[in-house]
C-alpha cells in the first residue's frame, strides 16, 4: 500500500518527514521523489538497511542506526524538531524473510536469531528465549503474543524437547513442534510460532508504545501520523492510542467530561489492500493502515 501511504502523509515539497522503519528503502525513496527544500529522516537498527541507504544519499536525507523507540532523542540530537509526517510501516522487510540466516522465516533452515540487529550482542536470540525461558514463560509469549491455541501444550514440547538438545536452528525447532502443529495449517501455525518468538526477542509491543507516545512530541499540530501494521496486537495498539490517547482503558475526561487528545483518527476503520495488490504479494493481506493527525492540545 504504497501510494496510501504517500497519500496519508500529505507530502509537502518542503516538509521535514521521519520514515522510522526504513527496511529496504521503498516508501523512504519515493517520499525523497516530493521533497525539494525539504528533508527525510530514515531510521533502521538493522546493518543491512543502513547499507541498502547509501542508495539514497543527497542532501534532503538522514538515515539513523537506531531504534525507534529512540525517536525524540535522535532527531533532537540533529535539531530536526518538529517534523510534518511520520511513517512506520510495522512488518519484516522482505530482505530479513528472505535471508535465511536471519532465522526469521519458516521457508528456510538457517539459526534461530530473529533479533532486528543483529550486532545487538546484549538481546536475546530466539534459541536463547526456547531454551532458557521457563514452560509457564512460553506459555506466556506463545499465547500472547502469537495467539496460539494449543500455547500450553506447546510450550511443553518445546521444554521436553530441549531437555533432550538444545534448539539452535529452524528446522529443529519445527521437528521438534511437529506433534502439536496444526494438521493442514501447518504454515499459519509456523507463522504464528515465529511472530511469537520475533516480538519477544525484539521487544516490539513496548518499543512501539514507547515510539507513539513519543509522536506526539515530535510532530508539530496538523502532522500526519502513519502507521500501518501487520497482526491485531499492533493495530489494537495503534487504535486505541489514535482514539483514545492511551493503549489500555478510555481516554481520560476533565471535569466537564471532555477529552483532550493528541490525536483525531483520520481512519474509523483500517485502510487494506486492494484484492489486486494481496494477489501480486500475498503479505499485504494482513495489512492494516491507520492514519491520525496531530491536535493542538500540548503532550
């Protein structure tokens, strides 16, 4: 969804845009195609992207090795406050899918690292989370966050298995799961498993909190926030902050019962894919897009 995205962000030649997930450089290539006086801040911890944005190197662009749960911080640091847009598009880049020592994708053997930086010697790989987490702490991340519905029954056969060898690659982990995978949906089962192991080992749900409730620092009054997601756990997020100002519970009233919210939600319902879009990439049919745009009430 490319050209919604472009479109939600209400390009101007001369505004200054922050693209927090840069991947393969896409959506940030085509934003630079509007800007003129303007200028683009891109942001990717991954070693890959950072290369992949030599491509693009001119004076209207920044690219920033960083987490966005560092958003503020990092355009602070370079004066670039406060900006017009900003545009986070949530998924795995098909470069991370698609390389298999990357360990995020079910179609290849390869180690089981998921971690979106991979110099990160500090985080947790996903071998580290199967064979180090408690049974009850599986439960937990494979319930949660993968909705899976036989998380309990899981979690004990990956326990019971590693007491056996430790799980260190892609394919042990699927023999090792087999008996409790889901006879004829054995690729959403997968799917469900890895999303699981992927948000735990990169902390996604707290650092995409931790970046929304920073955009309403960093974008100025009448700023476009873009925000397209892939799974219901982080669109619920990115809908109740646009709708409610927070991710749990109402949005909290002043002694007249009003609200004062940093945002008014452009889009009731998520923007999708067209059908023609979800069949030339099967991955855009879990797309969801939510647009907001920023209030004058202070953060």
């Amino acid at each position: 969804m490319l050209a919604e995205c472009l479109d939600a962000l209400d390009l101007q030649p001369a505004g200054r845009y922050v693209d927090v997930t840069f991947g393969g450089g896409g959506h940030s290539a085509r934003i630079l195609e509007h800007l003129s006086e303007g200028h683009l801040f891109s942001f990717d911890q991954d070693d890959a992207a950072e290369r992949e944005a030599q491509a693009l190197a001119r004076p209207q662009f920044t690219f920033i090795r960083a987490n966005f749960r560092h958003l503020t911080s990092e355009l602070a640091t370079l004066g670039a406050l406060p900006v017009d847009g900003l545009l986070a598009d949530l998924g795995v880049s098909s470069h991370q899918f698609d390389t298999a020592g990357r360990g995020f994708s079910t179609r290849f053997d390869g180690p089981l690292d998921m971690r979106m930086n991979p110099e990160d010697a500090s985080a947790p790989t996903a071998a580290d989370v199967l064979n180090d987490y408690e049974e009850a702490a599986l439960h937990r991340i494979f319930g949660m966050y993968g909705e899976v519905t036989n998380a309990r029954t899981l979690a004990a056969t990956v326990v019971q298995a590693r007491r056996q060898r430790p799980l260190r690659t892609i394919q042990e982990l699927k023999q090792a799961i087999q008996p409790v995978t889901a006879r004829g949906k054995e690729n959403k089962y997968l799917a469900q498993v890895f999303q699981a192991l992927r948000i735990e080992v990169n902390d996604e749900l707290t650092a995409l909190q931790e970046m929304l409730v920073q955009t309403a620092q960093v974008l100025r009054p009448g700023a476009r926030l873009v925000v397209m997601s892939y799974h219901s756990l982080e669109d619920r997020l990115v809908k109740n902050f646009l709708s409610q100002g927070k991710f749990f519970g109402q949005a909290e009233k002043d002694l007249y019962g009003r609200t004062s919210l940093p945002f008014e939600a452009l889009t009731r319902k998520p923007i999708e894919a067209s059908a023609d879009e979800v069949a030339q990439n099967s991955r855009a049919r879990s797309a969801k897009l939510r647009v907001g745009v920023r209030t004058s009430i202070p953060a």
